[in-house]
C-alpha cells in the first residue's frame, strides 16, 4: 500500500508539537556551571611531592605530551657511616594539552601516584602555545581532585594492610613480653 501523500510532513509536525511543550533541559553553562560525575575526566593533576622523576609516564605518552626535566642531587648519609646517595630532583613537569588525548595511561603506569585526573575543564586559552601547563598550574589542579570513593565495607582488607597489622601485633606482643620479664626480673 503506497504512503499517504504528505503522511511524513504531519509525522514531523506531530514531534514538533510534542517537543515544544516539554520543559527544556539546556543548561545555560556560563551563568550555570554543570554538575559533573565524580571522578569525571578533566585535565591531569600533578602530586609533585610523590614524583620520582623516574620518566614512565612520558615514555608510555603515545602522544609525548609531557615534558619532564630533572637533575640529581646527592644526599648525606642518612647514618654516620653510610654512603651518600643521590636522588632525581624535577626541575620541569609540564603536559601540552593541545596534543593530549586524554587517554590517562600516564596516571595509569605512574607507580607513585603523583598523577590524578581533576574535574577541572575551563582552561581555554586564546593562543594554543599557552596550553603548555607547567608544574605550577597543574599542582594548583591537583587539590581540586575528589577524594576516592570510600571502600566496601564488606571487601576483604587489602593485603597490605593485613601484613602490616599483622606486623604490628607481632611487635606488640613482643614488646609487651619484654614489659613482662623485665617487671618480673626487676622486683625480688
């Protein structure tokens, strides 16, 4: 059975109607700001005080975004006796985000944590050279990033801890053994 003629243009019509009378949900962005999801995508915060400078997150950039520069220091013994050492400082932490993707394998391979994802998203510049961010504007990122969502109360203890409890007992039960035979040693 053909179409009836002009079938389509009432079909449209009957969808304009509906849609005119429901309420609209456009958020106006610059006089609203918009309610993100937590831990939603922004721009990358640094943690500078748990950078290393050990270089993974730039050479696993498949975008070689981030620019990391660094010296070495030698630091005194930490015992009278020991031997010095010598540590990676940062001089330079910088990411252009003109060429990042935001694909978060540089939080994912970092293994100090000292990348994080913020919920920042206004950082528009009017020359695409300032999106060049250095460690100072992402620091400034990093205290905007959420705290991680509470853990399962019904989830087993993480490894981790667990050893580390136990360490703590086995300690403790060691001191109050000594704390024992020292009251029993000590009186007569």
């Amino acid at each position: 059975m053909p179409p009836i003629p002009g079938s389509g243009l009432a079909k449209g019509l009957a969808v304009t109607l509906r849609t005119m009378t429901k309420k609209t949900v456009t958020a106006q962005y610059p006089d609203t700001q918009p309610e993100l999801p937590p831990r939603s995508r922004g721009v990358i915060g640094l943690f500078e005080e748990n950078c290393t400078v050990c270089m993974l997150c730039a050479r696993e950039c498949p975008d070689w975004c981030i620019y990391i520069d660094s010296h070495k220091e030698t630091v005194p013994p930490a015992a009278p006796g020991g031997r010095e050492r010598s540590r990676n400082v940062l001089d330079r932490f910088a990411i252009d985000f003109s060429l990042c993707m935001y694909c978060g394998i540089c939080i994912e391979v970092c293994p100090f944590d000292a990348l994080f994802w913020s919920p920042e998203f206004e950082y528009a510049e009017t020359d695409i050279h300032e999106l060049t961010h250095e460690r100072d504007k992402l620091r400034e990122w990093m205290w905007t990033v959420p705290e991680p969502p509470a853990l399962d109360p019904g989830a087993e203890e993480p490894k981790e801890m667990a050893a580390a409890r136990k360490t703590a007992d086995k300690l403790a039960a060691q001191q109050a053994q000594q704390a024992q035979q020292s009251e029993e040693g000590g009186t007569p």
